[in-house]
C-alpha cells in the first residue's frame, strides 16, 4: 500500500494538501482584491445561474467545480509519473516495490553471508525480504559440472554458485528464471547456465570478473551485492586422515573411503580478495557463514587469507547456521562440534553462535537419508562451551520432501541476532 510506513508518500501527499488550500485561498484573494475581480464575479454569476438555490445551496456548485479541477490535476500527476516511470524502463505496478526496496530495505542490517551452493542462495533468497544491505561472499573452486567446464575452457572462476545468488537477489523475476536455465541441448551448450554463460561472457570481455562486477549488479538489479572470494582461479585440496591428498571438490565425496577430512586448504594459497569483499566485512552487523557443505562450500570461501583476516577482526557477531544432515563421504561421522572445530581450525575464529534447526526432522525423512549414509546433525556429545553458543529456530521447510532450511524462517532467526534487533531498534 502506497501509505505503508517507511515509504516517505504520506508527508508529501500532506504537504501537497495543504499547499493546493493555500493555493485556494490566494487565488481567491488575488481574484476578488485584483484585476480579475470582473471576469471573476461574471464566472460567479453564470455558475448561480446554473444552479437552483431550492434544489442545492449556491456554494455545492463552488465544491463541484473544486472537485473537479483537483481530479484533474491528480489524475495529470498520476499520468505524468506513469510516463516517466516507462520511459525510465520501470513498469507502475512495480513502483511501490521498487520505493520499498529503496527506501524501506535500504535502511536494513547490512548482513555479510559467506559460502556456497544452495544453501547460500536460498539463505539470500529469504533474506532479501528483509534489508537491502546485503553482500554474499562465494566460494568459487568448483570444479564440476558447467562451473568445471567452463574453468577449464577460459581459465576463470567456477560462476555456478555465484549464478544461484544474482538470481536469489534480482528483483526481476524474469531475470532470474533466464539465469537459472540450463540448456538441455545444443553442442558445446548441453549443461551450461545462461547465467553461466553470461559471466563467462563478461569475464573474457573484460579480461576477468573483477572489473565486470558493476556492470554485472547493475544489469541483473541485485538488491545487494555478490561478490567471489577471490577472483582468481583456485582447486581445493583436501588433506585426509589416511595421509592421501585428494584435488578438487566434485571428487571428494567419492574418494573418501572410510578417511576422513583433516583439513582443507586452496592452491594457490595467496588469493587476492576484491576491497569491496573486505569493505562489506568491515561494515557488517551480521557475519553469516552458511548453510552449505562444510568442507566443499563454506571453509573454501575462508581460506582466501584477506577474508578470514578480515572476519577475525570484525567486531560484527558471526552466525554459523548448521545444516541439518550430515554429508555422504564428505562430513560422515562428524558430530556438530567437529564441524564448529573445523571452522575455528580455518578461520581462527570461533562462531559466536551456532543457530540450529529446532523441528524434529520427519521419521520417512530420516530414513531416505540414512539410506544414503546421512545422519541428523545434532548436539549429541556436545561440550558445555558449544551448548552455550547454541540458538534454535524452527527453521526446516514444511512442505519440503527433503530436509531443507525454510528460507524465509531461516532470514527471520538471523534478522532477529543482529545487534539491533537485540538492542530492539
């Protein structure tokens, strides 16, 4: 509604109502004290003339004509505001979305969300309802899929998971369905993105990302701003419990074996983060790592040296959202804590807090992912220290087959952790 709070309409329209009754008043006085006192007392005239005084008072005439001019000039104002919006490519029925957007949103937290894969974009698509002071900071050493063709072929950054997120924060619904296609034909296009043709295409113009990373928030219409971790190409390289050493995410889960992750690490190891990554680390209220794979998505993005020095010394709280299964191969075996202890291992920081799924993942649920080797993730074995770190919502999707953050319940529990929002502003 065009008077909803926040949206700055209603003191014009105020302002505009009384200045259209002064406008009244003196129009009258210059009428009756000046030159056109003639014409306007013969107006008068004709206008009682048109009128029976036995049927209506002589001033309902008055108010007829009144209502009338300020119809019309309403309606040339509505009109007028009809062009310009058109002509500046903005539909009218999007207008009160898009004053929303920069008036209400823009007064947001401004969150920093950290990671990777679907977990990150789905986290971004709850969270946009919220502020407009968003930044999305993704892992980019994919190597499979259209992401390791791509890589392969020119030499850039995985774009898949950065793909997810342009379209989890474009306001244009069309945008982000055409960035989500994939082409199911086509030599040479089978299984690529447009979104991740469309990065590759910007990349290769401008000689990388990092100088295409306007254009490409401008021509999309994100609400906030994604950025990569690094903007130079990088493998992961998992170091396992057994002494093997395994290159490459899409790989890993598959050659486990009964090993697990030690630690994880990017070559090469001195990645440069682009300043405006670490300007929106500096200015964030809220440090947000996950949801996502542990090892495959959210470490990979704190092992880019500028980021993690930069979440070491903000002084914004950091959320680590726990996922709610564990991973086949990748985090099997791994309670809670562990996964904690491998983020403080790799970042040098421990989670402020740990915000965990509080509904009871359903029996049939349960029972398709442990025939996959997938466990609930909970506090089972947990320490005092993590217990007291520990913030629960009900955050799992209701309508979901599989065990999935509801993203708007998940945006909701991490808006209420900013430091505002506790402070009750």
């Amino acid at each position: 509604m065009w008077l909803s709070p926040g949206l700055g309409v209603k003191r014009w329209l105020l302002l505009f109502a009384v200045c259209t009754l002064l406008g009244a008043v003196g129009f009258l006085h210059f009428t009756w004290t000046g030159p056109l006192h003639f014409t306007a007392t013969r107006w008068i005239l004709w206008l009682n003339a048109l009128t029976k005084p036995e049927v209506l008072p002589l001033w309902v005439a008055g108010i007829s004509v009144m209502a009338l001019a300020l119809g019309g000039a309403l309606l040339s104002i509505a009109m007028l505001n009809r062009s310009m919006l058109r002509s500046t490519g903005t539909a009218p029925e999007q207008a009160l979305d898009v004053i929303y957007s920069h008036r209400t949103l823009s007064r947001g937290a401004r969150i920093v969300a950290v990671g990777g894969g679907t977990g990150l974009s789905n986290l971004l698509s709850g969270l946009k309802a919220h502020s407009g002071n968003l930044t999305a900071i993704v892992a980019v050493s994919d190597d499979g899929g259209s992401s390791g063709r791509l890589r392969e072929a020119l030499d850039m950054i995985a774009p898949g998971d950065l793909t997810d997120c342009y379209a989890a924060l474009s306001d244009s619904p069309v945008l982000a369905r055409l960035l989500l296609h994939r082409f199911g034909r086509g030599e040479g296009l089978e299984g690529h993105t447009f979104g991740n043709l469309l990065l590759a295409t910007l990349s290769e113009e401008q000689g990388g990302l990092q100088g295409a990373m306007r254009d490409v928030h401008e021509v999309l219409r994100v609400r906030g701003q994604v950025f990569p971790a690094t903007t130079t190409p990088t493998t992961l390289v998992a170091r396992l419990s057994d002494g093997r050493e395994v290159r490459g995410e899409s790989g890993l889960a598959a050659q486990m074996g009964g090993a697990r992750v030690q630690s994880v690490r990017l070559e090469p190891a001195h990645l440069p983060a682009l300043p405006a990554v670490l300007e929106a680390i500096d200015g964030a209220e809220l440090i947000v790592l996950g949801p996502g794979s542990l090892f495959t998505s959210i470490i990979p993005a704190l092992l880019v040296p500028d980021v993690a020095r930069a979440i070491r010394d903000s002084a914004a709280p950091v959320v680590y959202v726990a996922s709610l299964m564990t991973e086949p191969g990748e985090t099997t075996g791994l309670g809670l804590e562990d996964h904690v202890r491998a983020i403080t291992a790799h970042l040098g920081r421990t989670p402020d807090w740990v915000l965990m799924n509080s509904t009871p993942v359903p029996e049939d649920v349960r029972a398709r992912y442990a025939a996959e080797g997938a466990q609930v993730l909970d506090l089972v074995g947990a320490g005092g220290d993590l217990q007291g770190r520990i913030r629960s919502a009900p955050l799992l999707h209701p309508e979901d087959e599989q065990a999935r953050h509801d993203p708007a319940a998940l945006a909701q529990a991490l808006v209420t952790l900013t430091p505002r929002s506790r402070l009750g502003l």
